[in-house]
C-alpha cells in the first residue's frame, strides 16, 4: 500500500450534481428552481427570518407578554420574619449581608412583609414596604 494509491471506498464519495446541463439530466431549463418567484431568481433566494411573504409573521401576530425588570436582579428581597436571625436590633444593608439574608450579587435589599416582628428594630438605608413599615412601627422600631 502506497500513499499515491489510497482512495476512498467504492460509492462512498458521490459526484455533485451539475443543474442546468440539458434536458436529460432531469436538472435542465429551470435547475430545480422551479417556475419564477423569489427562489428563482440568481442570488436573491435569501428572506430575512421570519419572513412569511408578506404575510404578518408570527412573531408579530402573537401578543407581547409579561415585563422583566433589569432592576430586579439587583435588589434583594428579605421577608420581616427573617430578621430574627440577626444579632442586634440596628438593621442595614451590611448587617442583612453578614447575617446571610441578602446574596453577594445584590446591590441594595427590600423589606416584605411576611411574619411578625417581636423586637423594636431601627433600619437603616434600605427599602421598606408600607406593610412592614407599619409593623416595625407597631412593635416599638423605626425606619430611617
């Protein structure tokens, strides 16, 4: 066996297919393009996608749903409950970080009501829910 004398395996390779090459070859007059239109047509055979024709495209027919704020990726949201598992009484961002209520990833943290509040807590420098406010308030805190 010799480098030069390598081929491929009998079939394995088949010949392209030449269009436009007479009546005989079963691809002459149209190449397989068929009658006119935009497939036909040299080099314009691409439509942008999504593209029906002129008809409206899917995408457009369908309704837009919902709203994704970018902002909400950045703010955390820590439930009233959960401040019991913090040490002191004085609440701020950092303090919500070191207890492990608030991710690395976020910028700034949102008090939700949910739960009772037991101790008089003083927050500071960050967002609070009218409803928790209300009840830091009841139970003797404040917000700043």
């Amino acid at each position: 066996m010799r480098l030069n004398t390598l081929k491929p395996a009998e079939g394995a390779r088949r010949e392209r297919t030449r269009v436009g090459r007479g009546i005989g070859s079963g691809l002459g007059k149209t190449a397989g393009r068929g009658h006119k239109g935009q497939y036909a047509r040299a080099g314009k055979g691409k439509v942008k996608p999504g593209f029906e024709g002129g008809q409206m495209p899917l995408q457009r027919r369908l309704p837009k749903v919902g709203f994704r704020s970018k902002l909400a990726r950045d703010v955390a949201e820590v439930l009233l409950y959960a401040l019991e598992r913090l040490p002191g009484t004085d609440i701020d961002f950092a303090a919500l970080r070191a207890g492990g209520l608030v991710p690395a990833d976020a910028k700034r943290a949102k008090l939700v009501k949910k739960g009772e509040v037991k101790r008089a807590y003083v927050v500071k420098g960050v967002a609070v829910t009218a409803g928790a406010r209300a009840a830091i308030e009841a139970a003797g805190g404040r917000v700043e």
